[in-house]
C-alpha cells in the first residue's frame, strides 16, 4: 500500500521516472517499520537455543521495549542447510487423519485457487540446477520443505532420468521455496491475477 501511495502521488506529480523515490522514506515512517524495528533481534536471539533465545529476547521485548542499542546480525537460511551425508533421515509415522495430516488434504483447506494453464510463478533461475546441484548434495529439499508438496522429484519406472517437477496450483504462497533453496535458484513472483490460498474463507 506504501508503494502504491508512493508511486500514485509520483505519477500525480508528473514524476513517472522516479515514481518510487518516496517510498524508503514513506516505508520508515509507517507503523510497519517500527513494529518490524521492535522485533529485530527476535530470530537471532532464537538462533542461540531456546532457552537462551528466550531470556535474551524476554529482556529485549520486556526490558528494553525493542529499544535496545544494538541489532543482532543473522545468517540467511538457505546458508545453514547441510548436506543429505552430514544428516540422519526422521522417519516420520503416517498422518492419522485425526491429529495429524497429509499435506494435500491441508492445502485443500486453504481453498488454494491458481487457473491450470496460468504461467508458473514458481521461476527456475538454472533449470539444471534442482537435478545437478539440489538432488545430488541436499537430496531436493524443495520437497520437503515446502508445505504444500509443490515440488517433486519424478523418475522414470527403472528409477532413471530425475526431474523436478512444479505443481504451482498447489502453492499456498508461504515463500518457502524462495528463502530457504540453498542455491537461491527459485524465484517466486505474484501470479497471475493474484489468485492463491483464500484464508478468509476457511
């Protein structure tokens, strides 16, 4: 909403060139910014253990009101994903369908909605990329990650020929894919039309 004020009264203005120029600072002085400000060194705090995380963060929030005099520097996501030879797979039990479900039965709760034929707004930067790198070191993470099953590996009957294969209407818009793919090769844009997940009608 910021940006489109920005750029409405830029254009308002005559000034098509430079019709964001505003929008940093009108961005800095919005509520957003300092709520965003507050909760600052909440994930850093986190990253140090749950205990610890929770007394540090306690007296920034508590103590301090998120006015601490300094701002803890995270690690990206995608930076701290292990290789599949340094991991131990979880055997995870089967959904119940009482307490616990599969992905696709929670996803059609979400009343996800994307046209069939739509172009995919889930964007490879290297194709080669899911099957060369993401399958070979991290055994496709994207596939377990991402909430909503949109990404699979396929294979052919003998197991042979891996491809990576993009269910976009499936995608209920969390932006997983494009934080946490430790080559930072997906790019996830807005559809077309806007469409996705209608939460206010579950």
């Amino acid at each position: 909403m910021l940006a489109a004020e920005a750029a409405a009264a830029a254009l308002a203005a005559g000034r098509a060139s430079d019709a964001l120029t505003d929008y940093p600072e009108a961005l800095r002085d919005s509520w957003l910014y300092q709520e965003l400000h507050t909760a600052r060194n909440f994930k850093p705090w986190m990253a140090k253990g749950l205990w610890t995380g929770s007394v540090m963060f306690g007296i920034d929030q508590v103590l301090l009101r998120g006015k601490a005099p300094w701002t803890l520097h995270n690690t990206a996501d995608h930076l701290k994903l292990k290789p599949a030879a340094e991991c131990k797979p979880i055997d995870y039990p089967k959904p119940d369908g009482v307490l616990t479900f599969d992905r696709l039965s929670s996803v059609f709760l979400s009343n996800t909605n994307h046209e069939e034929d739509q172009p995919c707004h889930l964007q490879l930067k290297n194709a080669d990329v899911p099957i060369l790198t993401n399958l070979a070191l991290y055994d496709a993470p994207e596939q377990r990650y991402c909430p909503a099953g949109v990404y699979e590996i396929l294979r052919d009957d003998d197991g042979s020929n891996p491809r990576l294969q993009i269910n976009a209407q499936n995608c209920v818009h969390c932006k997983t894919c494009d934080i946490k793919d430790p080559t930072q090769n997906i790019n996830w844009v807005v559809p077309q039309g806007g469409e996705g997940p209608i939460y206010q009608q579950m």
